[in-house]
C-alpha cells in the first residue's frame, strides 16, 4: 500500500487533532473488531453498544479534522467514504503513527505555537 504522506501530513498538522486521533482510532478498531464478534454471538444489545462507540470515535476525529488548517478531500460516494475511512483506521494511521510521522507532526505543530 503507497500512502500519500505529504497530503496525509497536511490534513494531520494540528496537536489537537493528532492527538485525538491518537486516542480515537485504537477506539474504533478495538470496537469494530468487537462488533464482529458480537454479531457472530448473536449479542445484539453488546454490538449495538460498540457499534456506538465506533461512531462516537469518528465523530471525535471529525470535531479533530475541524481545527485543520486543511481539510481532507471531500467523499465522492459511500463507497469512497468507506474504502478511506477503513484504509485510514487500520493501515494509514498506524503506519503514520508507528513511523515517527505523528510525532515529527506534534512536535513541529508545537514549535508553530499551535494546540
């Protein structure tokens, strides 16, 4: 997978939003994984649960993404919405994270005098 790190840079350049992404995208795939094996079980009441965690970690990285100087690229369909939204939670950002990437972000958002 080839990741356009320059424009995932710029739409991740905010301390506020790198750290909420921080906390809320393991939230959402712990709880998208969770909804899985809750649906297999049959408990629907847990899979309605994690289902609303889910929502309420994409919510934060949507409130995250309004403190960007630039936005994302618009959606051009659900199905573009649902091919981004899962690429980035559980490849773009790990590999964003786990590269040196998110802290190379935070701490030059930092010397920019941002929060």
């Amino acid at each position: 997978m080839q990741v356009d790190w320059p424009d995932y840079c710029r739409v991740h350049a905010n301390r506020f939003n790198l750290l909420i992404h921080l906390f809320a995208v393991p939230l959402f795939v712990a709880a998208s994984l969770t909804l899985v094996k809750y649906v297999f079980r049959g408990d629907w009441l847990s899979a309605a649960f994690v289902m609303f965690v889910a929502v309420l970690a994409m919510a934060a990285q949507g409130s995250g993404h309004k403190k960007e100087p630039n936005l994302p690229r618009p959606f051009s369909g659900p199905g573009n919405f649902l091919r981004r939204w899962f690429t980035e939670q559980f490849f773009v950002f790990p590999m964003f994270l786990l590269s040196g990437r998110w802290w190379r972000q935070f701490v030059a958002a930092g010397e920019r005098g941002e929060t």
